[in-house]
C-alpha cells in the first residue's frame, strides 16, 4: 500500500486538489470552483466528496492510502487550523477548517493547512531546490507577493500564525499604495501589477511614445508583454526590470539581514523573464548587503513546476506534519 | 556547589566580566582594558587569568562550580565560536576565539560567543520580560542598533551564524549614510547619534535659533541631551522623539511582518526617554501592519538592569547552552 498525501490550494475563484507522492509526482488533479458551495460547511463537505472521488480513481491502478492532507488559504492559520476573515474568499469570519475537515476523514493521520506561499516554501524544502536547507526563504511573485521563511529546518509562523508577509514590508517611505491600503510595499512595486505601474511612471518619465508598451491602457498592460517587449529591445520595457531588480533586492537585503538565509528562492510569472529580472535583483541586493552577507547568499529560480506548484506544496505540508 | 556561568562582553574599548548565578544575580564583576593586551592569544590568556581570579574571589565565600562561559563580542560567530574581522578590535582577521578559550578552561562544560544583541536577547528570555516567550525580537539602540531574533524559542543566528543584523535593513532608500557604508539604514536614524543628526536635521529646517539645543556643536550635543530638552518641552527635541519614532515604527513592522513575534523589547539609553520614544514607535508601527498584525505586538522595554545587561545576557548565552 503506497502512502500520499492530498494537496488543497485554496484559492478565490478556483479550488486546486492534487494526490501527490512522497517524491512529489501528481498522480490525479482535478478542481473545483470556490464560490459555487455556499457557507462553509457545504463547501468542505463538497470538497470532501472530490477528494474521495480522486483517491477512488487513482486506486483503481494502484492501491494508496491517505495519510496526510496539506491546506494552502489566504489568511490560513496553522496553529488553529482556521482560515481568518479572508478577503476573497465567500467563508466569513473565521472558520475552523481543519477541525471540520478531520470529521469528513477521521482516519487520515495529518490535516494542515497555511497560506499559499508558506505551503510553497514548504514545497521547496520537501521536493524542490531547497531540499536539505536548514535556513532559506521563498518569496511568490504574483497579483500579490507572499513569502515563507525557513529557520532551522522549521517554516516560520510567529505568534499567531500569520508571520512571513514580506510582502508588506515598506520599501518606499510614503510610497506607492498597496492592495492592502498600506504605502510603499514591496508588493507594490515587484509583483505583476507592480511591474505595470512601474511601466506606466516610465512612460510618463520619458514621454515615451515610441515604446512598445504605449498604444496598451492600463487594463490591458500586464507583465507578459512588458517581458515580450524587452526580449525585443523595447528601452522602457528593459528598465521595468531593471527598477523590478532594484526594489526586490533592496526587499532581499533587509530579509537577509533578518535571517540569514543560505538562498532565498523566486516563484511565480514575472521570474519566468530569468536573468532579465534576476541579475538586476541580485545586484541590487548585494548592494545593500553589510560585508559579512555580501556574496554568500544565492538567489534562485523555484525548482517546483509552476502548474502544480500550489497542489504539491500544500500536499508538502502534511509530509512535514507526518515527519513530526 | 552552586553552579554558575561567567558572562565575558568584550568592546572596543573594556572587556567586563561577570559570575552570574542561575537567577542573573551578578556575585561578582571586573573588567580588563581590551586592547592593552596584545594578539588574541595574550588576550585570551590574560582574560582566563581575570576570570579565575574572580572566581577565586567568590568562593572565598560560597562554593561555585563553573558550568559555562558565555561571551558577547562584535562580530561573533555562534556557530564557529570565532569572532570575524570585527572593526573596532585589535584582534586581526578571525580568531578562533571559543576554541583558544577552552584550553584555558577544560572542565568547563560549555563556552558559547555571539554577539552582544544577540546574548541581550538571550539575557531577555532566561532572566528578562522574554521569560516564556518564543517568538520575540530585541533592538539594542545606542551607538548603533543592533538586535537579536527569537524565533521557536531559539535565537536566531541563519545560515552563517551572523542573523539579526535588523540596524542595517534599508528605511529610507538613498538616505543617510550609515557607519557601514550603507545608505538609509536603521541604524543611521535610530541609534543615539541618529537621533542627534535628526536633531540637526530639524533645526536646519525650521531655522531653530531658539532651540535649547542651537548652542551645541555637532560634536557636542548628545542624546541626553535631547532628552532633558525635550522633557522642558523644547520643540526641536520632541519633535526628534516623533521622528525617531516614525523611522523605529516602520522599521519594526518591517520585523513583524517577516516574523510575527509576541513582543519586540527595546533596550538601550535612548530608551530611558519612556513614552517620548515608546509612545510614537508604537503608533507608528501600528500605522505600518497588515490588518491581521494590527494590536497584537507589545513593544516593552527590556526588563536586564542597564549596568549589568552585557555580561547577563552573556551568561545566559551559557546557560542556554547548558539547556541544550
């Protein structure tokens, strides 16, 4: 009887489901759609039957067993198993997910849930790059930017659950506004709408009517175009990422100085663009650096593949909970 | 036999030396001059000879037994017990220092080295306010800033042992030069001398002709100064308290915001100001957190008695050791 483990990505519109291995092969995916399940209760009885409707198509080939199910939500608490007051999705309040989860699989030996991005860099511990990294940080670049923080093997969530936001750290006094109502967030200069908005305050700089980048409205521009555009030379779309790599790395040093991470890993769309965006970064991290940390830490590409990055790093926490 | 630690804080200037007891009752303290000793090897001879004499002297009058040495010095590897090219000692290139210090001592059960904001911190959570806590941070603000992280209930020291560097990340990009080289660091606006430059940053601005403080040259005027101004109600000198505040406040959401902890202490002589500096770093912090963060974080001053923290908090780096 082979053991897997059930990864959930929990997400506004769409609910991901995956039955992973140990080694972090997807034997079976499907999805749901989030909204369409009513209050809670409902939806997790729904997203129960889905579950078994998966773990019953995969043994028909082989004989498994369900030993863990990893949960990734916005505001997912992992001390309480709860998912807090989350923006997007339709659950109010607070709802105490795990525990009503474990009564659909009262056998199933380990439920967990977190945020996306700390079942991410779980993800990357257990099956990724930062296997056999005692100290490493993932951050996801997105609509937003999440982050997980490793610290002696362990992923990082502080007092109450919630910490590894570094996407809320300020990196420009009185800056840019940000999704969450704040000024000057990382989030609001390096994830994909970030990188929009930089574009525009370019084109706006230089009077740029030959880019590009000019005959697209603000709806319409979105970082695929802007990487397309520098790839073929366009000036503004080449300094997008430039400034991209000058705010992240200043980001980086700061979670560096922190932590002291032995690599701190990228996720997500706009690092598709590869060196375009991590060569300005990691300069610019450098920069900042104190000479102690000044060429010691790697900035690398997430080792996860992107489509089932989500399911496998949810499934990844319940492999760390078994570990325990 | 009573056990005890020996708590060493080596600076730039005077090395102090404690015998602390289990409850951080300091039975006796001494203090050799650090750089009238020559190469690390005299040094270290010559600081074992202090220590054994202290010793000595205590049990004239209760039987002690040393269970650990604890040191605290700029630039010290918790890993390696080495203390790396630190700037302001005489001691050149890396010095093994933990190594060379145990064979002097070798009955001694545990000698550990860190720096002194990280065994602050330390000092914080086995005698301090910390005591329980396992998630928490320490900022020591004087010369410069610097702080210790507590993350699972172990202090933080990263990939390399030098974690906690908190002084250095980035508040105001291209902003005052730090004494590192950096530029807008923490540390250039918070320490004792960062507030004395917002000082005169404030009466360049508001022409401060009648400022208690526009008699003192650059080189004159210091943080209490700025204090006993302010508590007379000198504009100039409050509004310094507000700012330092601002730039602290934004700083530690910043460290909220990777690391969530239960509290962050304060430590250190701008401190003795109380609400003038605690009041404004408390609702500007506030200002800064994600929604969830919000209301949570204590700030508190540190609880170790100024005169004796370093070589405390040193001690309780032994102690800590001997935990293990």
């Amino acid at each position: 009887m082979k053991k897997v483990t059930v990864g959930v990505d929990i997400g506004g519109t769409n609910t991901a489901i995956g039955i992973v291995d140990v080694d972090g092969n997807v034997l079976e995916k499907g999805n749901i759609l989030t909204p369409d399940h009513g209050d809670a209760a409902k939806y997790i009885t729904d997203l129960s039957a889905a579950i078994n409707d998966m773990v019953s198509k995969v043994q028909k080939n082989e004989d498994i067993s369900v030993a863990g199910i990893g949960i990734g939500a916005p505001n997912g608490n992992y001390y309480n198993g709860t998912i807090e007051h989350a923006p997007n999705l339709s659950f109010e309040g607070v709802v105490h997910f795990v525990e009503m989860l474990k009564k659909h699989f009262p056998d199933v030996e380990a439920i967990a849930l977190t945020n996306d991005a700390n079942a991410a860099a779980i993800g990357e511990m257990i099956y990724g790059g930062a296997k056999g990294m005692k100290n490493f940080a993932m951050f996801t670049l997105g609509t937003g930017v999440g982050s997980g923080l490793v610290v002696n093997g362990d992923l990082v969530y502080g007092s109450d659950g919630f910490a590894g936001e570094c996407g809320h750290t300020t990196l420009v006094p009185n800056g840019r506004l940000c999704g969450c109502g704040g000024l000057g967030h990382l989030e609001a200069y390096c994830s994909a709408p970030g990188m929009k908005r930089t574009a525009f305050e370019l084109m706006a700089k230089y009077n740029a009517t030959d880019s590009m980048l000019a005959d697209k409205s603000f709806n319409e521009l979105d970082s695929k175009m802007i990487y397309d555009a520098a790839v073929a030379g366009d000036k503004i779309a080449l300094e997008v990422f430039e400034m991209t790599g000058m705010y992240l790395g200043q980001g980086l040093a700061d979670t560096v100085h922190h932590l002291s991470p032995e690599a701190i890993f990228l996720f997500g769309g706009p690092t598709a663009a590869g060196e375009l965006i991590f060569k300005p970064t990691r300069e610019n991290m450098e920069k900042h650096l104190l000479p102690v940390f000044k060429g010691k830490v790697k900035i690398l590409p997430s080792k996860l593949d992107a489509g089932n990055a989500a399911i496998v790093g949810a499934s990844a926490l319940a492999w760390k909970e078994l570990e325990k």
